[in-house]
C-alpha cells in the first residue's frame, strides 16, 4: 500500500483553513494533523509550501458526449482535462447518442467508464414523455439521479406532458434534476427572431430568445410542482436573478427539498461578452446580464444557490462556426473550472471556504455520496492542492479538451491546480501525469 505525506498545507475543509499535513495510505485519507511525521523509508513526501489543499471538485453536470458523439469529446478525454482542472469525480448527462433512457443503456455507459475515466463518475438517467416503467427500476443506491429536460433538447428527450411530469415527479424516490426553459416562450421568441433576420441571428440575441421569462416560468412550475408532491428536486443552471427569489436559506443543506446549481459561465460572463466571444459563449440557458450574474453570485454566497458545477459539453470549433440556428448551444469547463474561481476568489467575489462548500461539500451533501468531498479521515483521498500566486496563461498549447479550444483562452488566472489525487493516486502534477488513476463508480448513502 502506498503511502503519500502532504506537508505544510493551508487546509480547506467544513469552513475552515488550518495549517496541516495530511498522511494518505492507499485509496483513502489515513491521518489529519498539524504535523504528520514520516514514518516509513518508502513514503511520498510532498510539501505544499503554504499552497491550498482542498478536497477536489465534484461536478454535478458534465457532457462528455460518449457514446454517438465523440469527435467532440470522450469520457477519457475530458476526464483527464477534468482531473488536471481539480475535479475528481463527474456527473455526466444522459443525452449522448443513443440516449440513456433505458436500464441497458446506462449501465453501458458505466462500463465504458469503468474501462477509461480519470476521474470517480456516475451519470443520470434520462427521462422521456414514454418512459415512467423504466424509471422506477432505476435503483437509487447505484445512480446519480433522474434528468429531465424541460426546455429544448436532443431527440425525444424533452419532457413536455404536463400529465407524465407530474406521475414522474409523484412516483419516482429518485433525485430529480431538471433543465428549466419554458419551450413554448423559446419558440415563439425565436420565431420573431428569425421573422427579422433569418437564421444569422446575431448572437447578443440569445439571452433575448432564451429569456429571463422562459427560465422562470419553467424554473417556478417545477418547483410548485415539487412542493405539491414531495419530490426531491434540483434545478440545475440558474441563469437568472428573478429565479433565486425561488429558492431558500434553509439549514441544514440534508433537510433541503429543493436545491439549485449555478454554472461557471454564469458568474463569469454577461450579455456584453457576445461581441467578443460570439458562439463560444452560446449555453443554454443563456448568459445574460451583468445584473443577473451580481444576482446568482448574491444568492450563491447566501446559501440560495447549492452548488457550483460546469455544464461542460464541449462541439468542435467547425460546429461553434455556424450562424445562430446552426451554431450548437454548450462549450469545454472542466479544466478551467476552479481556476475561474479563485481568480473570482483574488477579485474579493468568493471566499475560499465557500469555493469548497459549494463544489465539494454540497455536492456530496446533496446527492448522498459516500466518503468523498471532505478532507476527513477514512474518506477516499480525492484531494488537489493549489497555488492561489502562480499565473499562467490559457492558450492553445496547454488546452486539454478534445475540441481543442476553450472560452477563456488569452485569459491569465492567477491560480492554478499543481497536483490532483484520485483515490490517493498522484494523477496529475505540475503540468503533467505521473500516474493513470482509474476512476471509481460513486456509491450512495441513500
């Protein structure tokens, strides 16, 4: 059993920074203290020099786009990216080609994690107007959650019959996440839209024709019907200020029926950034105003807001190239995720304490994961140290994702992740990786 010493660390963990060492054995964290000794020839000693040791990054949704979709990305791909950006395990969506809305399916795409991931996984299972039976097999212990999509997607995967959401939501012990746009707001708008310009829509359009009152109208139907049937919800993207009136303080974060996620890209950009960054700025649901983005950054320091993810689903460039209606909404995050943070961090916008609460406490909180997101002893050793002075530059050369490009090249950050360990594995250090971890199927305390 290896044994790895990580000395000297400004330790983030359950709201507070200690100075520290902590001492791995294996796939899990051995000792936890102010000054660890060595105690073998053979053991690891890394000293952290003052750096940050947090536990790492779990996202709660991510498109890696395998199977069907892969010259955009792989669960191998962008799992390492994920790895090197300080995320440890992943949530991934269930709309890749085909869809997993089947017991089969999803269990396929679990074993070709299995086989290639980086990083500790699970995936949610998909729901349709059509599939109510297959849902209730779903075992709750062994999957993520339910995905429903209530605005635009792929294929049949738009659940839009009042009726069968509310059997779903009525029937089914699983954690239900859902994607909120109102479909019928959306297509009246873009139909205007198009009335004026044709399919060359510009841009700065989107958060017109994905608007504010299609988000909160999907957003307030969902959680009225949560309310009516107990369900247990999680609304993911908040992309608004008017929806975090929704959503409540309530402590603690276990007894919470109703919780929401807000993503990178919409406390980085606003509407102002169409102008420069065009389609690769294209989510939805859509960036929007600089006012909206001040609203979820309010609400996510004030516990509103639950948990910080990236929505990463990265197209190829070629793709991003198309005029509005042919332009694919989604973009790479994983690997720049935390970076973005503490440079939010440096800019006075987030606490680092509330950094890890949100991207690694909550999400283990929230969906009941067993021994990870806390740098507690016993727990899987999931760990990632950063250096909060070390700028660098995103560019071409050192971008990981498969498509090859990212929203935030040219950007310096003045943070960067210098080592991720998967289940005590020294995956990635300083640039490079030492070690192949192999990514573990996430279990539940459910």
């Amino acid at each position: 059993m290896s044994t790895i010493l990580i000395k000297n660390a400004n330790i983030v963990n359950e709201g507070t920074i200690t100075q520290g060492d902590v001492r791995i054995e294996g796939d899990r964290i051995a000792e936890v203290g102010g000054s660890i000794s060595v105690k073998s020839a053979d053991t690891k000693v890394i000293d952290a020099d003052g750096q940050y040791l947090i536990p790492g990054m779990i996202d709660d949704q991510v498109h890696f786009r395998e199977p069907g979709l892969t010259h955009k990305a792989t669960i191998e791909t962008e799992s390492r990216a994920a790895v090197a950006g300080g995320i440890t395990t992943f949530i991934e969506m269930p709309n890749t080609v085909p869809q997993a809305t089947t017991i089969e399916l999803l269990e396929q795409k679990f074993s070709r994690a299995a086989e290639t991931s980086w990083a500790n996984y699970s995936f949610m299972f998909g729901g349709t107007n059509d599939n109510l039976e297959e849902i209730l097999k779903v075992d709750k212990t062994k999957v993520a959650g339910l995905k429903l999509f209530l605005g635009s997607s792929t294929g049949n995967m738009l659940v839009d019959d009042v009726k069968v959401l509310e059997k779903i939501f009525s029937r089914t012990d699983l954690l239900i996440s859902v994607h909120c746009e109102d479909e019928a707001t959306i297509r009246k708008n873009l139909a205007e839209y198009k009335e004026k310009y044709g399919d060359d829509i510009p841009m700065e359009m989107h958060p017109k024709i994905r608007s504010e009152e299609a988000c909160y109208i999907s957003s307030s139907n969902a959680i009225k019907l949560a309310k009516k049937t107990g369900a247990r919800l999680h609304v993911f993207h908040l992309s608004t200020k008017k929806e975090t009136a929704l959503f409540d303080k309530k402590k603690p974060l276990k007894d919470k029926k109703i919780t929401a996620e807000v993503c990178i890209h919409h406390l980085w950009f606003s509407d102002e950034d169409y102008k420069t960054k065009g389609s690769r700025i294209k989510w939805n649901p859509a960036v929007k105003t600089a006012a909206d983005r001040e609203g979820l950054l309010k609400a996510l320091n004030d516990d509103r807001i639950d948990v910080i993810a990236t929505d990463h689903a990265p197209h190829t460039i070629e793709e991003k190239a198309g005029v509005y209606t042919e332009a694919p909404s989604g973009g790479p995050l994983v690997q720049h995720a935390l970076a973005a943070l503490f440079e939010m961090h440096h800019n006075g916008l987030l606490d680092i304490e509330t950094i890890v609460q949100k991207t690694a406490h909550n999400p283990a909180i929230l969906f009941e994961i067993k021994d990870r997101g806390f740098i507690r002893e016993g727990y899987k050793a999931d760990l990632v140290l950063v250096d909060i002075n070390s700028p660098w530059t995103v560019n071409k050369e050192n971008i990981l994702y498969k498509c090859g490009w990212s929203p935030f090249e040219g950007r310096t950050f003045r943070s960067k992740v210098t080592h991720t360990f998967v289940n005590g594995c020294l995956a990635y250090e300083n640039h490079k990786f030492p070690n192949r971890s192999r990514g573990e199927r996430i279990t539940f305390n459910r």
